[in-house]
C-alpha cells in the first residue's frame, strides 16, 4: 500500500524532475532526502567550475611537462573523481570513501583484484549464509566492488549507494564532455 | 504494512523485502538498458546485472574523457586554456 504510494511519488517527482531540473529528488519515508540533485544543472555547474579549478592546479603543476609522464590521463580521473566526491558534499559513503583514500586507488584496486581471484579459488561459501539466492548475492558482491567503499555494506543500503553513484557518475561524464568540446574548441580557435 | 522477517544465521536480518524491491525498481528506473524495454518482468538479478555494466561503462567513458582531457591540456598553454575556462563559465 504506502510502498506502492511511494513508488508513484518517486516516478512522479522523477518526471517533474525531468521538466523542472531544479526541483530536488523526492525519495520515499525510509531514506533521506538530503541527497544531492544530481541532475540539476546547478549541480553541473557547480561540478564543473570546481572541476576547472583543481584541473588548472594540475596543469600549472605540470606546466614545464615532464617528457616521460604518461599518467596526466590518471590524474586527471583522480582529480574528477576527487571534485565529485567534495561536490557530494560527503553524505554518501562511496564520495567519504574517494576522499579518505588519496593514495592512488588504482594501484590498490588492480593489486586487490589480483589476490583476490586468487582467493576465490580456494574459499568456499560457507552453507548457512544463503540469505539471498547465491546468485543475487554473487552480483551484489560484485557490485559492492564496482561502487567504492562498499564492501561490507548491507544490501539496501549498498544499492542506495549503486544509485546514487549512477546519477553522480552521469553528471561527471556530462560535465566532463562539455569541458573536452570547450576546450577542444578553444583551442582550435587559439589556433586559427 | 507487513515487511516479511526472515531470520537467518547472518546478522542481517532486520531487512524487509519490501524496502529491497523498492530500492531495485528505483535502481532500474536509473539504467537506461533496463528503462527503455518493458519494465514489468526484469528478474533482481538481471537489474543488478546490468548495473555493474552501466558502471563498467560509466567509468571506462571517465577514462576516456581523463585521457583526452590530459591531451588536451598537454597540447595547449596555461593562458589559453585558462581563457578558455573562464569563456565557458561565463557562457553557461
């Protein structure tokens, strides 16, 4: 009854969203309803000066460029990932998690992968924790994996976290593309 | 409303599966594979399935964006692109 109520709030609040970009993300009694507007262009823009800012640290940074350096492209994803995970304004934990762990998350995520397929080989699923159908929880495993700093989360709340990633992930590629064509356009124009 | 308690050995046992069906059908309006065909019979396991893709896709399209965001600051100087940036969020 109430949950089918608040299904068709959410899908209301989520066309009304669409026409009215500004008009904050209603979700249902159980969770919050501080979360961040993702699809606003507000939040975009604001993603994307801050973006600007800290890629314009990176660039002075590496003004005289280094010949050899050939990892510009991680730190400017470290960088992005890092601005969004401030834009979020710390109240989801995959964006606590990116600004917890400065330390190259990619390293640690390759080296992690690698012990633990090794693992998985040899561990066996204990018998008594079939809560979901195995195969459910085999894809939540995954993608506790997939969204940062969920690993030992509870199920509802690990896809509260997937979906909140998604809409931040989105705004990130949106405001992303809109600053290569700027800057692919300034440049041709520089040029010219 | 009743909200289903199964108690299992794990202590995860306080979730209803009604909160879980809530949360998948909002994860499924999100990921557009999902949203787009008919959205009445897609199993728990298809939704979060896709997800992980979407993810996946989500973060090799920031890669590729990183990558050619760092060419581009490579290709150009410090003032142009600074000028440039300034441009856009006056445009916007």
């Amino acid at each position: 009854m109430s949950s089918l109520q608040s299904n068709v709030d959410s899908t209301n609040s989520e066309t009304l969203q669409r026409s009215n970009p500004k008009k904050r993300r209603k979700i249902g009694h159980t969770n919050s309803p501080t979360l961040v507007p993702w699809r606003s262009d507000t939040q975009q823009r604001i993603y994307s000066s801050k973006l600007a800012d800290a890629l314009r640290h990176v660039l002075r940074r590496n003004h005289p460029p280094p010949p050899v350096k050939s990892n510009t492209g991680r730190e400017v994803r470290e960088t992005a990932d890092r601005v969004l995970a401030a834009t979020a304004k710390g109240r989801t934990r995959w964006s606590r998690a990116i600004l917890a762990s400065p330390l190259n998350r990619w390293k640690l995520r390759r080296m992690h992968k690698k012990v633990h397929k090794a693992a998985t080989g040899l561990g066996k699923r204990p018998p008594e924790t079939r809560r979901r159908l195995p195969v459910v929880q085999k894809k939540a495993r995954l993608l506790s994996r997939l969204v940062p700093g969920c690993r030992k989360l509870s199920f509802p709340n690990l896809l509260e976290e997937a979906t909140d990633y998604i809409s931040a992930l989105e705004m990130q590629v949106r405001a992303m593309t809109a600053l290569t064509e700027l800057l692919a356009g300034g440049t041709s124009q520089a040029a010219a | 409303m009743s909200s289903r308690r199964s108690r299992q050995q794990s202590g995860s046992s306080r979730i209803s599966d009604d909160q879980i069906i809530e949360l998948v059908s909002k994860l499924r309006q999100l990921v557009p594979e999902i949203r787009d065909r008919r959205s009445d019979k897609v199993s728990a396991s298809k939704v979060l399935q896709e997800t992980c893709n979407y993810i996946r896709n989500l973060h090799r399209e920031v890669d590729d964006l990183s990558e050619r965001l760092s060419q581009l600051l490579a290709t150009i100087d410090a003032d142009s692109a600074e000028a440039s940036i300034i441009r856009s969020l006056i445009n916007q």
